[in-house]
C-alpha cells in the first residue's frame, strides 16, 4: 500500500493525523493578532492559551490541577474546527448545530488514529467540551479569557466590529469567576478598561422598553 | 501604574509577557504549510510540534520519557525567535551567531516573568537547547522531523527552493536516530521516498574531485 510507511500501521495512521491537523492553521477565528494585522488561526491560538494555562497555573483556586492534562486538551480542543469551522463566540444561531457538528469532526479525526489513542483524544475533547472537571473549567476559562485580552489592546477591533457589549463578554467570562478569583478580579478589571477607554460598549440601556 | 492590573505585581508580567509573545505568529519559518498556501509561522509550528511529541511518544526508544516536560518545553522552545529570528536550519552563517541572539532574547523574554517563572523557564529552554537529557533529545527529534513531513507532503518545495541535498536532510535528523528506531527507520524511508519521486536531491557526485 503506497500511503503505508514502515510497514508500521499505528505509525502510519498516526502520521495521517498529524498531516491532517496541518489544517487547523488555516482555521481563522474573529480575535486579531496583537499587532492587528491579520486574524489568529486556530492553530496559533491553541498553542498561546497552552502557554497560558502553564503561565497563570497559580491563580487557579485549586492547587491541585493536573497541569499535564490541562495542556493536552488545550491543545486539542479545538482540532474539531477543521471540519465544523470556528464559531464565533457570540454566534447564537451557529451554536444551534455546533455540538453535531463538532461530534463528527471528532469522529472523523480521532477515528485517523488507532485505537487506543482515539479512545484517549475523544475523552480528552469530551472532558474539556463537558466542562465538569476542575482541569476543563480551568482551560475554558483561559480559552474565553484569551481573545479579551486580546481585544483590550487592540482597541477592542473585533468588539466593535461585530457589536457586542459589556454583559455579552461578561457571560461569555463566566467560566473564569469559577476557576480563579484573581483572574476573575483581572477580568473585571480589563472589562472595565475597556468600557472607560471606549473600546467596548456598555450595555444599550432598557433597549427593549 | 497605569500598566498594573489588579495591584498584582506577579500577575501584571506575567499579563505582559502573554501579550509580547504574541509576536512569535509572525516570525516565518522555510517550511510550507501543507496546503502550500503560505509559509508556516512559529507559533503554529510549536502547537504542531507538541502534538507531534504527544501522538508519537509510544515510538520513542526510552518508554520512560516525561511528557509533560517535553510538551512544556516545545511550547516555548522557539519563543526566542520573537527577538533572534527564525534562523534556518541550513543556513551556516546565521548559526554563527545563533546562540549569542537566543541568550539575550531568552533575557529579555523569561525576564518579564516573576523570578521563580523566569528561572523555570530559563531552564527548560536551556534544556532544549543543550539536548543532553532523553526528553530534550526526543523533543529535538520531532521538532527536526516536523518540517521534513511538511517538505514530504508539499512536493519538497522549501528543500527545492533552498537547494537542499539528501545529505543535509539526514545530517539535521540525526537525533531523530538517537530517539526512537522506529522514527528513525520512518526518516529514511520519507528521504528516500522524496529522492525516488524527485522532490529531494541526492548529492553531487564527487563534487569535490
């Protein structure tokens, strides 16, 4: 068989996969780099919210989070947007479909893998898309809070851009009030900031009086 | 100070640093994403690479690798290049002075972090660059295997473009031989694969006679 390296087949399904993957830096999301000058990929942005779950570990309320795990599912969780797309954040019509979607991507690219591992990647997604474990409320909580700050300093461009206002983020944030105080105290903050500098809106008053 | 966030000393570098090494998704690499689409950046390279190390761990010669620190490790092993560049990995002359760049960007970077951080990550950098424990020797092999899967897949444009000969390929994996037989016994089946379709050059004959 051409595609057969090795005679290895593991081997060979696992170099599959990771071929495969090479797709999700062409994932783009709403966030843009610091500088402005292009939207994040997928790709990129897994990677960076990696580093920050090692960077800001010791503000999480438990002290006891399995850091290993925490990376692992960071930089999988999103592999799945590779076939389902990115969905924006506040996109309440593409969040109707998102779970079906999302499953058969995972499906389809765990399923390159043998089998065990597929066991192991698929439990992995599911535990950080269940978001019932203290490690999966830790990484979304760094997944929601990454694209603030990168809108706070970049003149909330992607905000602005797509309309959305103070109590949008805020729920949108809420996973950070349970994994830590302090950065839920920075969140706040950097909400705040953004309010007072004019680059996120408050929340249109009585709008539907 | 308008910078600090939440009077939190620690936390405020470590909020500066997160949005410094947002510039590693610029720094550009030799290497195509699959797709040819357009040079693959750092960033997305790293988040490639720790994958890699955990998708292909079982291959490696020592089963008692710690992944976890090979994973921390290639996340931030090229974070140096936001300052230094990516230096290619056939270019004689940039390697000059490779390490006197990377030192002072280590500096600059990991100082931005609280001192303990700083030193943690100081030295796992260290580690990589030294290549002298099993796990640096492991997350060296798949960050010097990556790009060949890449130029594989991509008709070997960047190994064409660039004038690259089968025996530089093989002369820059050779810690993949030191890491695993099996990634090995892979290296040179891609290699020669490549040669037999004409997208890697085998050496000149004789060239020096």
């Amino acid at each position: 068989m051409a595609n057969q390296w090795i005679d290895n087949e593991r081997l060979t399904g696992q170099i599959s996969f990771l071929v495969e993957i090479d797709k999700l830096k062409n994932v783009l999301r709403k966030t843009f780099l610091m500088d402005k000058s292009r939207l994040e990929n997928t790709a990129e942005h897994s990677w960076h919210v990696s580093l920050m779950a090692v960077v800001l570990l010791e503000h999480a309320n438990d002290p006891e989070l399995d850091l290993h795990r925490i990376i692992r599912m960071l930089l999988l969780h999103d592999l799945v947007e590779i076939d389902a797309g990115d969905t924006f954040a506040y996109d309440t019509q593409g969040y109707l479909d998102k779970e079906e979607r999302e499953q058969a991507a995972a499906d389809r690219l765990f399923g390159m893998l043998p089998e065990d591992q597929r066991e192991e990647w698929m439990s992995l997604w599911r535990e950080f898309e269940d978001g019932l474990t203290e490690e999966a409320k830790y990484a979304a909580a760094l997944d929601r809070l990454q694209p603030v700050i990168h809108n706070h300093y970049t003149g909330g461009v992607s905000w602005l851009k797509n309309g959305i206002v103070k109590s949008q983020v805020l729920k949108r944030l809420d996973p950070v009030r349970e994994a830590s105080d302090t950065l839920w105290k920075f969140t706040q903050e950097i909400v705040q900031r953004s309010i007072d500098q004019g680059i996120l809106l408050d929340d249109p008053i009585a709008k539907e009086v």
